[in-house]
C-alpha cells in the first residue's frame, strides 16, 4: 500500500563488510525505446508553475495522496493532495496553516489512518489524517528533524529519521513509541532515508555523504542486540553513492543509488546456493552518467519492475526490467528536458496503468499515465 512499504553489462567483484559480491547479466533490450503511450493528465504545477515537485506519495482510502513542493522566492511551502485516477483534490491547508518554510519528509499508512512527517529543525512533525476527520499533530520528533522511512510489520509502524548524531529507527504500537535502532548507526548515516518489507524483516537504506550509503535489516522477531544485521556499507564500494532507494521485486532486493560522480546504480540482495549476496545490475548511470539517480522512484506492477531516472540534461527516464530484458519505455523528460526527475507511482486501486510525477522547477509538475497491457513497440509519434 505504502510506496515506502513498500539493469550491468559489466562484472563485478566487491568484497564489502565480509559480503562477496556476485554478478550478473542483463540485456539492454533492442526493442524499440519510448515504446509505451503517455498521456498528459496535468501540467503547470495543477494550478500554479511555482507548484513544481511531488516528493512523497501513498495509497489511503483507493487514492494516492501525496505532497507538493511549492517555492516562492526563498520559501519552500507543501501541501498534501489526492489522485483518484482521474480528478485531483487538495486534502490540506498549505504547510498545515503553519508559517515558515518545511517541506514533507515522508508518508504512509497505519491502521486505517494516513501518518505525515514534516521537516522541522527543532523536531520533525508528525500529523495524521483519520477518515473524513481534520489533521492532528500527533508528535514532536525532538532531536530527529525528519521522519523518512514509513514500515508495517507485525502490526507496529516504524519509522526511519533525520537526526545530526545518526538516523534512529522508531516503532509504534497504535500507543507507545519506542527507540529500537539499538544505536547502529555510525553518525555519518544521518538518515534512514527509506524502508521496504520482506519475509517479515525491515530493510532500511542510509543517506551518508561521506562514506556512502549502508544497507541494514532488522528482524523485530529477534530481542534487543541481535535485530540488526549490516548487509552493505561503504557506497557498495563506492562512496560517491551517497543515498539509496528500495523496492522488492521477484523476492530480491533492489537498491537505487544517488550518484552525481560517476552516475547511478542499481544492486540486488538475491539468494544464490542458500547465502545472500549482492550484485550488481547497472552502474554509471545505465550507460549515461548523467543519470546520477538511478531509482528515484521503484515500484513493481505487474511481474515487472519500473523505476524512474534523475537527469538534469536530457530529462528523467522511465525503465521497465523484466528480470532480464530491460527497455526504456518513455521519450527522456518526457519531451522536456527540464522533467529533470520523476516519481513512478504504485496505484493499487489501477493495476493496469502506470503514472509518473515529474519534477520541472520552471513550468510546474506534470502528471502522465500510461497502459501496461496492450502496448506496441515503435517509433514516438504524436503520443505526446
């Protein structure tokens, strides 16, 4: 339900944290790229260009909610609206009715009830939505600025934050919070930036920009001190992967890199003769370099994978992966380079259809849906 709950041509061999690193093969696809007819549902930003990221989204009520980045000179405001597949909604006052600048730093679902993190420097913001009922703040993160991460196992919701002496990883029975990181976080991982579910065990990626990002799983089932195992550190052996993003696909592991030196990549936890170990899929951006986020957004719909790139030159680009043939399905920006990235949206309530919120900080977001049945490979034509 929670979109946080939610290829490598080249060999690779990393000995990182005692894991070696197995790797594999896959096929760009010579199918015809941009194979895939988009249609524009909405663009300059719904109602004003200044309104010109989507930075988080879940499913709540058979709708996918989600926040708004609305700059205005030097302030940065948010909003939280609505997508039913057809019709947006606004759901919220700007920033709450709280003056200053914030932004969302995270969203997901608990129990029926929609839960939304607020940056604030002095403590994040916690505010839930129940049903038809107003928002109420429920929670002054203290020394967490940001909570990231939204994760159900077992019944409790746990959350990943911001914090300056190292991320925290919190869980919440409906009642109680608590503490459960047990402390393992070295300080330079300041954010347990996202999580994904698997096997009943929690995975959460690290934001760290100066020895890269870390990969950590935590087993609830187990006490206090033998919960947490360090799956990865170090960037995957490169530092300049300061941040990473996760998804489950065919009950493997798929972690996104943020890379600005030498371009995205993107790493698979899989099981191979009964041990775990990475590989690597794609690396140096898919080929370009100026692919320096590889998994802004990953969701799997249909058997497949889909995942969005960042691009400052040549727009965002939306890629399919079967688990061996992997095709770029739309024209880079989406004809517009300044599409610089986008969030491919899991929508539950519409299986056959796939949406993408791009980023374009000078005309606004824009909104595109595409079919996942039916599509026929050739040339882009007026399908724009």
């Amino acid at each position: 339900m929670n979109s946080n709950f939610q290829c490598g041509r080249r060999l690779f061999f990393k000995f990182i944290t005692g894991i070696i690193f197995a790797a594999i093969f896959i096929t760009v696809s010579d199918k015809s790229a941009y194979a895939y007819h988009w249609t524009k549902l909405a663009s300059g930003g719904f109602n004003d260009k200044s309104e010109y990221s989507i930075e988080h989204y879940t499913e709540y009520e058979n709708k996918i909610f989600f926040s708004s980045v609305i700059q205005n000179n030097s302030s940065s405001k948010f909003r939280i609206m609505s997508f039913d597949g057809t019709n947006f909604a606004n759901e919220s006052d700007e920033n709450f009715g709280i003056a200053g600048s914030f932004w969302v730093s995270g969203m997901g679902v608990y129990e029926d009830k929609l839960y939304v993190g607020i940056y604030f420097q002095n403590g994040y913001r916690l505010w839930v939505k129940d049903g038809s009922n107003p928002w109420a703040l429920i929670r002054n993160g203290g020394t967490n600025y940001m909570a990231n991460g939204f994760c159900e196992v077992g019944g409790n919701l746990y959350i990943g934050t911001n914090n300056p002496a190292g991320a925290q990883v919190w869980e919440f029975d409906g009642v109680d919070w608590t503490q459960v990181d047990d402390g393992v976080f070295a300080s330079n991982d300041r954010s347990a930036l996202n999580c994904t579910v698997m096997d009943s065990k929690l995975y959460f990626a690290t934001e760290n920009f100066t020895d890269g990002t870390a990969i950590w799983e935590l087993d609830p089932s187990q006490p206090s001190g033998a919960r947490w195992n360090q799956l990865a550190a170090g960037g995957f052996g490169n530092s300049n992967n300061q941040k990473s993003n996760l998804v489950v696909y065919d009950g493997k592991i798929y972690a996104g890199t943020y890379n600005v030196a030498t371009g995205g990549e993107i790493w698979v936890y899989s099981q191979d003769s009964g041990s775990w170990d990475w590989s690597n899929l794609v690396d140096k951006g898919n080929g370009n370099q100026e692919n320096y986020y590889l998994g802004v957004s990953m969701v799997e719909r249909n058997s497949k994978l889909y995942f969005s790139t960042g691009n400052l030159r040549k727009g965002t680009q939306i890629w399919e992966y079967d688990g061996s043939d992997l095709v770029q399905i739309n024209l880079a920006g989406f004809g517009d380079v300044l599409n610089n990235s986008a969030l491919v949206v899991n929508y539950a309530s519409e299986p056959d259809q796939l949406f993408a919120f791009t980023r374009n900080t000078v005309y606004g977001v824009e909104v595109w849906e595409t079919g996942l049945s039916g599509q026929t490979n050739g040339p882009q034509d007026d399908r724009y």
